[in-house]
C-alpha cells in the first residue's frame, strides 16, 4: 500500500485483487496443521533466560560460595 498510486477506490480494489490472484498462484503455499485442539506438554513452560540473567545467577552463587568459606 506504500507509494501506491490509486486513482480510484475501484482502482486499489481492482488492483489488491489482482495482486492476490497473482500471490495465491505463483507464492502461496499451501499449510498442513498439525494442532490437534491439545496444549503441548511444554506449552507453559519457562522462557529461555538472557546472558544477563545467567551472569547474575552465576555472581550469586559465587557470592554463596564465600560466605560459605568464612564460616
């Protein structure tokens, strides 16, 4: 639609059909489902955690350690 040159509002129908004539024959593909109505297993399970986030988890246990040392 960006830098679309439409003279009309028939024009831009006439041209977005044509566009998905052409869309559906030459890139679409067709898709195969595979969900079954079913939540996966790991459906809730944690994201993945930042570099960030694992460098703070290693400083903390760092720190643990040497508390644990001077006891």
């Amino acid at each position: 639609m960006r830098r679309g040159s439409f003279t009309s509002k028939e024009d831009l129908v006439e041209k977005l059909r044509r566009f998905l004539a052409y869309f559906n024959e030459t890139i679409a593909k067709p898709m195969t489902w595979t969900y079954t109505g079913r939540p996966a297993n790991n459906a809730f399970s944690e994201r993945p955690r930042t570099w960030r986030e694992l460098r703070q988890t290693e400083k903390r246990w760092k720190q643990l350690a040497l508390v644990g040392t001077y006891l």
